[in-house]
C-alpha cells in the first residue's frame, strides 16, 4: 500500500475547508481605479449575503440597518453591538466579496484611539475585512491612524447620514461653490490619509466627476455620477421593499408587491383549509 502523502493545494492552516471562492481583498479593490467597475451593495443577513455574493465586488454592511431592519428613523441610533452581529452573520454567508462594516454613530469620533477600540472589535468579532467610517477632513487623521495599524477604511463623503442632525436633511450636497469645495478638500484629504475606497453619496453630478478625477483611491457612488469607480444601494431599495426611496433609487424589482402578493394567497388557502394539504402531513 502506498504511503505517499499529497498535500491538498487548495486548503491550509487558514482555510482548512476547501472554499468555493477565496475572496477578493481590500488591495484588490484599491487596484480598480479607472477600471472594470466596482459592484457593491448592502447585506445585513447571512441568507441575504449569500444571494448578492457572487455578483458583488463589495458587501456593505451599513448602518442603513437602522432603519431597513429596525425600524428606527435614522442611523445615528444604530449601536456596535448591532453593527457587529450583522457583520458577523454577512461573513458566514459570503465567500467571495469583501465585506465592509460601517462603523456607527459615536463609536469612532471621539479620537483616533477610540476609533481603533471600535475597528478592532468589529474586526476580530466579525471576520470583515475593513470598516468604513463617515467624515472628511476632521477624519483624516483617524483613517491615518487605523490604516497603519493594519486596519483598511473606507471613506465617506459628501451626504453623510449620521451628520444629519448638523446638515439639517438628506438634500443634495455640492450646490454652492463653497460647500463643493469643502466636500472635495474632505475627499482628498482622506484619500491622501490611506483610504482604500471612498464613498460618494448625494452630490451634484459635476463634483462627483471631478472628485473621482481627483482623487487616487477608487470612488464609489451613491446618488453621485456614473463617472465613479463603483456604485452601492441600499439592497432594500433596489429590491423595491420600500415605496419611497430617493431619486438616485434604482428598483431592479419589486418584491414588496410580490410578497404582498404570496402573503395573501397564503392567508386565502389558510382560511379555505387548503393549506395544508395531503403532500405535506406526515402519515
């Protein structure tokens, strides 16, 4: 009998179980500028990860949350504790995309320090391979701090949901001459301070255009401009769950009438004692 030992490539210490796919990586993603664009959306479940996986570049694990599965009325409510257990199920449920967990609201602005507590924690509890955190300028030092450290952030600019309170709604940014060039002076300033990626939500097209020219690290759009590395939704959004979005919302289908629809051919056959039926009692 032979007793020669073959060692099985596609496994190690690290992946003791063959995987499908073995991930992207965050300097993967970072090579995508001016290239073959970038797919991202949000995922806040395990079944749901395992659904866009295979089509996505990017998994988002937004403080979005909030309000798509909580029902709160804004993000700034959204806690670690939630953000983490969310992260972790996105994880479980992907192999092949990068999963990004937002860091929420209060949990990295203090200081630098803090924000590494936070990162740290999301990352060892979690298994993501980067966080995202929202701010400009005031940032930089921050996205500094946690990338030579050896955790990746990405960056987020222009409309910034968890500032609500301060911008006074979730109207477009950039009109003014002044507050565009604020919003891109927040855009290099954290690219120049080692964000991978960069987020640009609901900014006039013309200054998402000119921020993608500008900056080095790839751009990600949301309500900004085709001209950007990438695009994200809100997977509820695009999904069509919800019957108002905002404008920049494309609905690729339109599940909340179809579950409507399953919902109440199911309640019919309950109540018509259809439901269930010989084929599924157990005899």
């Amino acid at each position: 009998m032979s007793t020669t030992f073959t060692l099985d490539t596609s496994t190690s210490r690290a992946h003791p179980v063959p995987e499908p796919l073995r991930r992207l990586t965050v300097p993967a993603i970072a090579k995508r500028k001016n290239a073959e664009p970038i797919v991202m959306l949000t995922a806040y479940t395990a079944r749901m990860a395992q659904l866009l996986d295979k089509h996505c570049d990017l998994l988002l694990v937004g403080d979005s949350l909030g309000q798509v599965i909580y029902g709160l009325d804004t993000t700034v409510k959204v806690t670690l504790d939630m953000m983490i257990a969310h992260g972790a199920a996105v994880v479980r449920g992907s192999y092949h995309s990068v999963v990004v967990v937002d860091l929420p609201f209060g949990s990295y602005e203090a200081s630098p320090q803090a924000a590494f507590e936070s990162a740290a924690r999301v990352m060892k509890e979690t298994g993501a391979a980067a966080v995202k955190l929202e701010g400009g300028t005031a940032m930089a030092e921050t996205i500094s701090f946690l990338s030579r450290r050896g955790i990746p952030v990405m960056a987020h600019v222009g409309l910034t949901p968890q500032a609500v309170n301060a911008l006074g709604g979730y109207g477009a940014r950039g009109r003014s001459e002044a507050e565009a060039a604020t919003i891109l002076a927040d855009a290099v300033a954290v690219a120049e301070a080692g964000a991978f990626a960069l987020v640009v939500e609901g900014v006039v097209e013309p200054l998402a255009r000119r921020i993608t020219e500008t900056v080095a690290c790839p751009t990600i759009g949301i309500g900004a401009s085709p001209a950007c590395d990438g695009q994200v939704l809100v997977v509820d959004d695009m999904l069509g769950m919800f019957e108002r979005v905002p404008r920049f919302v494309e609905r690729f289908d339109d599940l909340a009438v179809r579950i409507d629809s399953a919902a109440a051919t199911y309640a019919t056959a309950v109540r018509e004692r259809q439901f269930p039926s010989e084929k599924q009692l157990y005899r």
